[in-house]
C-alpha cells in the first residue's frame, strides 16, 4: 500500500475522523517512506494516549498535504528514523510523551525530560533514574579528541540550552544541542480546549512569533466551526504576520554584522527593529503582536486613518533599513566571513527535512505562503527567497531577500485598507466539529508553523500538536557546524537564530 492510501487535504481543512485512514503498521510505514523518497516532507508525526500514531506529508508541489494513522496493538514498533531521518526528533518526542519506544532508533534519549502523558511507563524509568541516558552524549574518540561543553546557562537573556562540541584542535568534528531545560507544558495546557487562555498559550509557543503561531490557531479554530473571515480581515492578519518577519529580519542581519565586528549596520539595524516593532505596538498595543488576531476576525482592526498614516512611515523605514544593510553589504571584511562559514549541503537540508530560511538558503524552494496559501497569499501571492550556497552568507541573503518581498507585500496592503471600509466585529465562533481533525500552517519568519488538532465527541481538544520551525532546523545548525572552526558557533548560530522555547513548547 503506498501514499495513495493516505486521506489528501488542504491547509486549513478540517476532516472528520473516521475519514483519516487506519492503516496497519507495514503499510503506514511504506506510506512515510514512499511520500519522502518521492519529495514529501514529514511535516508532522505525533501519537495519541491510546497508542495510535499520525502523520502528515507535506506536499509542496501540488500544494497538498496527506494524512493517515495506525494503532499499535503494543508500545513499541520498529523506528522510522534509519529509513526517514525526518522522524528523528518525532520519535524521541512520543516516546517521552507516551512511552511508545521506536525500536531501533539511532539515538533515543529524552527531547524535554518529563514522565509520560499516559500510563505507559516512560522508557528512561524515573527522572532521577534516568540520568545516564538523560546525560549521555555523542563521543568521537582519538588522540588530541577534546570536548568542549557550552551552557545551558549563558550570558545575558538568551534562553538555556547546552552545546556539546566534539573537537580536534579548533576544527569541530561533531556538535550534539541539547533542549528543553525550560519546557512549558503548553501541548498538554491546550487539551480540553478552546478555553479562555487557549490563543494565549498558542501566542507563547514561540514569543517573537506570536503572530505566525496565532494565526495558525485561529485558522484551525475557524476551519473546524466553519467559519470564514472576511478578505479585509485576512490582509489585515497578512499585515501583522510580514511586519514581524521585518522586524526579526532586520534585527538578525544587524546581530549578524555584530558577531564579525561591523558595527554600522549592527548600531542602525538594532534601532530599526524598534521601529518596525512599533508599528505592531501602534495598531494592538504590543510589540509582539500579543492580542491583535483572534479566532473568526480580529481583537484590533486596522482602520483607514491607521492605515493611511502608517503608509509613509513604512516607506521612510524601509529607505532606511536599506541604507543600514547595503553599508554590510558592502564591506569585504564581513563577506569574506559570511562566505567560509557554516556550509550546509542541499542534501542534507533534504534529508532532514529543514524549513525556513535555512532551507531556501540551500535552494530549497519551500514557502508555505506560497505552496500551501492561507489568507491574503492565496490572491497575493509570496515569491520565495532562495539562494544556494548554504552558507551564513546565503542565510543573510535570503533575510535580505524576504525583506524586499515583505516591503512590497505591506506597501500594497496598507494601500488597499487605507480605501476599504473595516469590517465589523465578528461575534463568538459556533462549536467546534466533533471527532474531527485539522491541520493549520502559517510561514512565520523563521520558517513554517504547524498545528494539528484532534477533537472528541465535544468538540474540544483531545490532541494538540505544534510544530514550530525550529524544531526541524536545531539538527541543521549540528550540520553546519562540522569541520568548521569552534570560533565560527556564534556566526552560525545566529545566522540559523532558532528558538529554544519554540522547540521546548
């Protein structure tokens, strides 16, 4: 049984339960395997408390996806990893989620550290018995083999995660990245929901991505009361979601000029973040986009005087955030330097199923604005930022690239609310569908967002599942790491900029 047997949908679709195939173990198996080596992505694979397991293949060209599940008559099954190394995290995750062991995976320890959701037992015994497989890390051994370990606790206000480097003199052979020192539980809050903090808990998924991850919830909330929101009110939404790609855009390509030294863009980049920041603040009240979206329409509209006045402030932005970056562009010495560093191999990308900047600075031509449309990107659509050298400067580029789309995106928006009358408020969604299952995607700025959920015979949340970009790309940076010299980790590490809490959820 092939990939055919898996039920096709689209982003946003909501779909009864019963018409997501049960297939029997071999044939879910092939399904994954097939789906991958004919150019789907593993998008997501999670379980559920009664041993049943789900995936979802992303199809970028046809811009489908497919789902399908099989229930395991025992907790354990033979890992997907060895044959899909999409599934390496996947599986470590439902492992410690529901004691469901992959047998056979190449390197099973715990992803956040916490006793399973079931009564299954977890499969590291206790926490304080389990510390040798919790600790236990890669080894390269050999003469004048060193290691060297990095946090979890680091300077400033950067969130906690440990770098473990495998080092022979300064060139590093192997770099392991260990999460989920500050996991939050927010999957198992959201169960039993939609509840009165549930946008709230998805907000947080990742904060600087507040708005990627709440517009993901909301579409899914609307897909399964069958509720369609307003045009205006999705360009309104594709506003909020291209202003904070500009804002961390543009605050990564100044951090990227800090880590080698040229301060000019770092100096006028770190200011212009601010400014692009407060164009969100103006409008909802927060920098972070906090309580603008909601499901069936918006908290904070985006009136014709607010549009009018925010237009020209845009352009004066962007004419200076021009000037900031094109000074980076120009200097040799930081050129020089993003082109020798942190090489990732479009192989690689593929195989581990990167998404994001990461990948498109491979040549990877993966935008869900533009291979799963949502909102305003099914009218308007996004052209796809790519470069192909894999590099920090091919990560750099592709920010620069997307700045440059976004700009014309908001340009063009804030033209046309500015000549539309708003639209009024909408009311309370009816009840979710019962027994149903819906994936929502959204492409925040550092790459794609997915939520899955699962509802019972209520309608209220039996399984939720968030996928946020960084938990695809952690590995990548691993990757790019290799026969690099150890002094080129912060350069790298910020040219991938992942999140800590985004994969620690």
């Amino acid at each position: 049984m092939s990939e055919e047997a898996m039920r096709t949908l689209l982003n946003g679709q909501a779909i009864p339960l019963r018409d997501v195939p049960e297939l029997n173990l071999a044939s879910f198996r092939e399904a994954i395997f097939e789906g991958t080596r004919g150019g789907a992505r593993l998008a997501c694979l999670c379980a559920t408390s009664e041993l049943r397991l789900f995936a979802v293949l992303a199809e970028d060209a046809s811009k489908q996806l497919r789902v399908a599940s099989t229930r395991l008559a025992r907790p354990r099954y033979q890992a997907l990893t060895p044959e899909c190394p999409q599934a390496h995290l996947f599986e470590r995750e439902i492992a410690e989620q529901f004691g469901i062991i992959p047998e056979g995976h190449p390197w099973f320890k715990p992803v956040r550290y916490h006793q399973p959701w079931s009564d299954q037992p977890s499969p590291w015994g206790r926490t304080e018995d389990s510390l040798p497989a919790v600790t236990d890390f890669f080894k390269v051994s050999g003469e004048e083999v060193h290691e060297v370990a990095v946090g979890p606790v680091h300077a400033g206000v950067i969130e906690p995660g440990h770098f473990r480097f495998q080092c022979h003199g300064e060139t590093v052979f192997h770099l392991e990245i260990a999460l989920g020192f500050q996991h939050r539980g927010i999957e198992r809050a959201l169960l039993g929901g939609p509840h009165a903090l549930s946008l709230k808990q998805a907000e947080t998924a990742s904060g600087d991505s507040s708005i990627a991850h709440g517009w993901a919830y909301c579409r899914l909330l609307e897909a399964l009361a069958d509720v369609e929101v307003p045009a205006r009110t999705d360009r309104v939404r594709g506003v909020a979601l291209e202003l904070e790609r500009m804002a961390n855009h543009v605050g990564d390509l100044g951090a990227l000029s800090g880590d080698v030294g040229f301060l000019p863009t770092a100096s006028f980049c770190g200011r212009l973040r601010g400014d692009w920041l407060n164009f969100s603040a103006e409008v909802c009240g927060s920098r972070l986009g906090r309580g603008w979206l909601r499901p069936g329409g918006l908290y904070q509209d985006l009136d014709q005087a607010m549009a009018t006045g925010l237009l020209p402030r845009l352009i004066q932005s962007w004419a200076d955030t021009q000037n900031a970056v094109e000074l980076m562009w120009g200097a040799t010495s930081v050129m020089t330097r993003f082109e020798v560093a942190g090489r990732l191999e479009p192989t690689q990308a593929r195989e581990i199923g990167l998404v994001g900047i990461p990948a498109r600075a491979c040549g990877l031509d993966l935008d869900v604005r533009k291979d799963h449309p949502f909102g305003p990107y099914q009218t308007n659509p996004i052209q796809a930022s790519l470069a192909e050298s894999g590099n920090v400067h091919s990560r750099a580029w592709v920010r620069w690239l997307e700045l440059m789309e976004s700009q014309r995106f908001l340009a063009e928006s804030l033209s046309d609310l500015a000549g539309s009358e708003p639209d009024p408020r909408s009311g309370p969604l009816p009840p979710l569908a019962a027994d149903s299952l819906c994936v929502s995607m959204t492409e925040g700025w550092r790459g794609e967002v997915l939520h899955l959920a699962l509802t019972d015979g209520r309608g209220r949340f039996a399984r939720y599942k968030i996928v946020d970009p960084s938990f695809h790309n952690w590995y990548g940076l691993a990757l790019a790491l290799r026969g690099e010299q150890i002094s080129d980790f912060p350069l790298c590490n910020k040219s991938f900029n992942l999140s800590y809490c985004g994969h620690d959820l």
